[in-house]
C-alpha cells in the first residue's frame, strides 16, 4: 500500500490560535482537521500523524507500506497529484517497454527518452531474460553503427543513448520501444 503525505503539510488551526502564531492576521486552512484528544495524540499535524503511524511495529514490520513524501505540497490533492513523485509511482508501470528489430518504433509507440532509457533497457531485458550492465551515453554518428536513441547492445549488454541523429543501427542494437497498455490503447481508440 502506497501511503503519501505533503511535506508542507503541518497546519493545525487549533494549535496556532492557541499558541498565539504570527501572523495572527490570517486564518489558517487545516482542512477541518481533527483534533480531538486521541487525534493529538497520534501528532499535532497531518505529516506528523502520518510519521507515527508508519512508525508502528505492525506496520514498519510487514513492509507492506511505502511512504511517499511530496516536496512543496500541504493537504493539497491537486498540487499531490501534479508532482512528479506521484506521478513517477502511480504511471511509471503503465508503460510497457519492449525491444523493437528496426531502427525505428512501431507506429503509436516511442522511443526511451535520455532520462528513461536505463529504466527502460532494464524493463524490457527483464521480459526477454537478457543481463542489462548499466547505461552508455554516446555522440556516434552513422559510421559507428549505433541507433540515435535508446538502444540495447547485445555485445556490451549496456543500455545505450545516442545523442547524435545521424546515428544508424547496427546488427547488434535493439531499439527500445514504449506502448500504452493494450486495455489503454483500446479505451483511447474506443473515443475518437
């Protein structure tokens, strides 16, 4: 279970009324957060209680939880739901990488940006069974015979970026693809 909390998220009305918290002029948005005695119990805040709760023998033992903290966000769901560690965790497994024959993807697929090509080699070697060492960052132009892109190398068994366009593929390189989900690409399809 994936629990997430804003880093920002430390408001309690309450608590900076009756301490007397500058600036005293405005009114602070805690969502209605509880603050019953049990509630303060567990922490004076949404971050803290969070914290604690994690921290519980049962919890921490059974590995079955993970936190994420967003930077930047309070008890915000939008600004959560925008930021890029909610992102990468809740869409990082709808992408299906695989390793294309061609220099080229096929039609309605992409090639592994710079940034994901490593995450993408490594996901698609993990469908095929082949040992992926690490990643290569590389300016070959067409005579080194290496695909502009991101690309698989059966010799080396490095994942490889090519920044050069004028790279071309060679027999020992596969391109490596990206689809939405068969169901996505169905729904997707399915609203034109």
């Amino acid at each position: 279970m994936n629990v997430y909390s804003g880093e920002a998220d430390t408001c309690n009305a309450k608590v900076h009324e009756a301490l007397k918290c500058y600036p005293r002029s405005c009114k602070m948005n805690d969502c209605d957060m509880e603050t019953s005695c049990a509630a303060m119990y567990q922490g004076v805040n949404r971050m803290s209680r969070i914290r604690a709760y994690m921290q519980q023998p049962a919890i921490s033992a059974a590995k079955s939880h993970t936190l994420y903290s967003v930077a930047k966000s309070g008890h915000n769901s939008c600004i959560m739901f925008q930021s890029k560690t909610m992102r990468d965790v809740l869409f990082d497994n709808l992408t299906a990488w695989e390793f294309s024959s061609s220099d080229e993807c096929p039609s309605g697929q992409r090639n592994a940006g710079s940034s994901e090509c490593l995450v993408a080699v490594q996901k698609a070697a993990q469908a095929t069974g082949v040992e992926v060492k690490g990643l290569k960052n590389v300016d070959d132009g067409p005579a080194a015979n290496v695909p502009y892109g991101c690309s698989y190398s059966s010799a080396s068994k490095m994942a490889i970026f090519n920044v050069n366009p004028a790279g071309k593929g060679g027999d020992i390189y596969q391109y490596v693809c990206s689809a939405l989900p068969k169901p996505l690409v169905r729904a997707a399809s399915s609203r034109r």
